[in-house]
C-alpha cells in the first residue's frame, strides 16, 4: 500500500515529483494555486510554461559548473525514458501530440568573428571536452542550420538537445490520471505531513514543496525575470537549438515541431512580471536577426514574461526532514536538471 502525498506546487517540479510518485504507486494529491491544468499566459503562473526547454549540460557549465554538468546528463537519459512512457500512455497515435517533444539532435553555438575573443573563454569553461564539443567547417555549419548567416564561427555541442515545454506539461498531468488535481487551491504554508491551506490544514504521510517562487517565505528563493519572444517562420529550416556567443547578451533560438521559433532569454535580477520591454525586444531580435538575417520577414506572435526561482548560489535547493520535502532553485536550469534531482531527492527519502 502507497503513502498519501500531499504536492503543492503543479510546475515542472510538482508535475515531475507526482508521475515518479504515482508510479511508485503512491496516493497523490496535487495542490496548484492556478485555477486550471493549462493557465493562460495573462495569469501569474509556472516557469516552465515560458521556458525554451534547451537541454544543454555542456553549454550550461558556464554558468552551473560541472554540477550542472552531471545532474544534467543524468536528466538527458531520464527525459528519453519519461518521453517513452508517456508515449505508450498517450491516447492519440501522433507523436507530434505525444510525449514530451524531446529533439536529440546537438545543438550549435555561434559566434561573429570579432566576439571569437570572448568566446574562447567560454570554450576554455567547458571543460575542452573536445569530444563533444566540434568545431564545424562552413559547408557542415550550412548544412545543419541552412540560413545562417555565413562566415560565422560554429561548434556542434554533441548529446545536447530541447524539448517541447507546453506539450510537455501537457502530458506529464495527463499521464498521470490517478492523481488527484486540487486547482485554484494555493497552499499557504507546509510543516512535516501537513498542508496548510486556506480553509484549514490536511494531513498526509508526507508533503512535498514545489511552489518555485511561490515558496519565498520558507526557502532562500528569488524570481529572476526571463522574457522571451515567439515568432512564426514558416519554411525556416532549423531543428537544433542555436545559442548565441556574445559579449553582452546570451541569446538562443529553439524550434518548435509547429514551424515557431522561440528566441530567449533575458535574464534580469527582478521580480517583476511585467510585460517584456522595449530594450530587451530590440536586443533579442537584433541577435537573432545578426545571424538569421532570413528572419526579417518572420512574424511575432506573442512575447512572454516569466520568474526563474534561483536560490543565492543559483543551484537546485533540498531540504529534506521526515514527511517534508522541499524541491526548488531551479534557476535557468529546470527542464535541464529537475528529472535528476527528483530522482535522487525521492530516493533519499525513501518515496521512491
Ligand atoms: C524565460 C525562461 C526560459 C527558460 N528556459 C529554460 C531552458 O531552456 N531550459 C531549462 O532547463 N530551463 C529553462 N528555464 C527554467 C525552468 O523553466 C525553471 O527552472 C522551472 O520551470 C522551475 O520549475 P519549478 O516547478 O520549480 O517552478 P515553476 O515551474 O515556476 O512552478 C511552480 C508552480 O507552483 C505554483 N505555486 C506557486 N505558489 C503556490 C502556492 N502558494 N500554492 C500552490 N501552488 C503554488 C505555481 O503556480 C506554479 O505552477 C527557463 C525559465 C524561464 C523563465
């Protein structure tokens, strides 16, 4: 017989933590202060939602270091096992709907020719894994990213990859029919086995905190602001992510399996969720533009503004004591890294 578990928080983590419990066979409750599985973008509502889903343990030791680099890595083989079980359960026969759009094709990394400078030092960063990261001769650039604008320096990161964010949250709730989804039910506090909401506490064997920046009463965790703008490129001929080397800004652009592209990210010390501003849609599109000149003609369709919950040292927070678990800090880093720390966080528990 499973445990009753109590999740509070229906973000990537919250959505993570409850397919890994209910597979276990564990009685799932899921608190969410959004009032449906799927809000709509005007609402405050889960990082995960605005992310771009890059899925770069190398590139991201620039900023993460090698923890990243190894939780991440782990992440890469556990995403290939949760896309297939959610593919078996899935009730369409399309994989476009199915799964959770995971492209593991490597991805690219560019730069101008006056930014080679900076860009050394963060190939020095990377570990010169000069095994998984190649540099790539102009007729094996255009081949892999046709329209790139040409004589810029490139690199294939080798094993990296993106999902699909939407469709992913998507289906890891409805995966998982068994659980029970408690909307428009936010959680005011958490002690060991108990959930303190607004018309009084419920017990259960245990408890976990997934609330992202929902949690900063509790946990160290700060809303770092990431604006992100999606266009639509019909014909763009682009499969792998393409990240930016640049001085000032650190831009990417994702495919979408729908023809859309999503350029990101801001990252900005601010926990305003304002819309995106004047500056930050300039310098966006002009990179994208500087080396995707075919992008002119590309319509915005919506820009996005959204929090990453980062802890003072920008690495995954948790904080276990007996019937209580908090999971967050995720930072830039959640599709990247949370099917890892999950993992091992439920093991340690016990839960898993
Ligand atoms: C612009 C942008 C781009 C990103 N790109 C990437 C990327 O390419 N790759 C990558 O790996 N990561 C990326 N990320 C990071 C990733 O999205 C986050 O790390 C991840 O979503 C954090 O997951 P979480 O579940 O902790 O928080 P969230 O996804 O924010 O979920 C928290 C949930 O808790 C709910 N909640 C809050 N308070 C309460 C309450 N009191 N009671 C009940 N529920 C509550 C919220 O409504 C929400 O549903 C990006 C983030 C942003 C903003």
């Amino acid at each position: 017989m499973g445990l009753r578990i109590g999740v509070a928080g229906a973000g990537l983590v919250g959505r993570l933590a409850a397919l890994a419990l209910a597979r276990a066979e564990h009685e799932v409750t899921m608190f969410e202060a959004s009032d449906s599985l799927s809000p709509k973008s005007s609402e405050p509502r889960a990082a995960a939602w605005t992310s771009a889903g890059m899925l770069s343990p190398i590139a991201e030791m620039e900023t993460g270091g090698s923890a990243v680099r190894q939780l991440g890595e782990r992440s890469l083989h556990l995403w290939q096992e949760i896309d297939a079980h959610l593919c078996a359960h899935a009730k369409t026969s399309s994989a476009l709907n199915s799964g959770v759009g995971l492209q593991l094709q490597d991805s690219l990394m560019v730069c101008h020719g006056s930014d080679l400078g900076s860009a050394q030092r963060v190939l020095r960063l990377l570990d010169g894994d000069s095994a998984r990261v190649i540099k790539l001769a102009a007729d094996e650039t255009a081949a892999l990213a046709p329209g790139l604008k040409t004589g810029l320096h490139c690199w294939r990161l080798i094993g990296e990859g993106h999902l699909y964010p939407a469709l992913a949250m998507q289906n890891l709730a409805t995966a998982v029919p068994q659980v029970r989804w408690r909307f428009g039910e936010p959680v005011l506090g958490l002690t060991p086995g108990c959930m303190q909401l607004r018309h009084g506490a419920e017990s259960f064997d245990w408890v976990i905190d997934a609330r992202g920046v929902g949690a900063a009463r509790e946990v160290p965790v700060r809303g770092v602001r990431g604006e992100v703008i999606v266009l639509a490129a019909p014909g763009f001929q682009l499969h792998r992510a393409v990240r930016l080397l640049h001085p000032r800004w650190r831009v990417y652009i994702v495919p979408r399996p729908d023809g859309q592209l999503v350029i990101g990210a801001t990252e900005i010390e601010s926990e305003d969720r304002s819309p995106i501003s004047v500056q930050s849609t300039m310098e966006l599109l002009s990179a994208a533009f500087s080396i995707f000149p075919s992008l002119a003609e590309a319509r915005i369709l919506w820009t996005d503004v959204n929090l990453r919950p980062a802890t003072p040292d920008n690495l995954p927070w948790v904080d276990t004591e007996k019937g209580l678990l908090r999971l967050n800090g995720m930072f830039r880093h959640g599709w990247l890294l949370a099917p890892a720390v999950i993992e091992k966080a439920l093991s340690d528990a016990n839960l898993c």
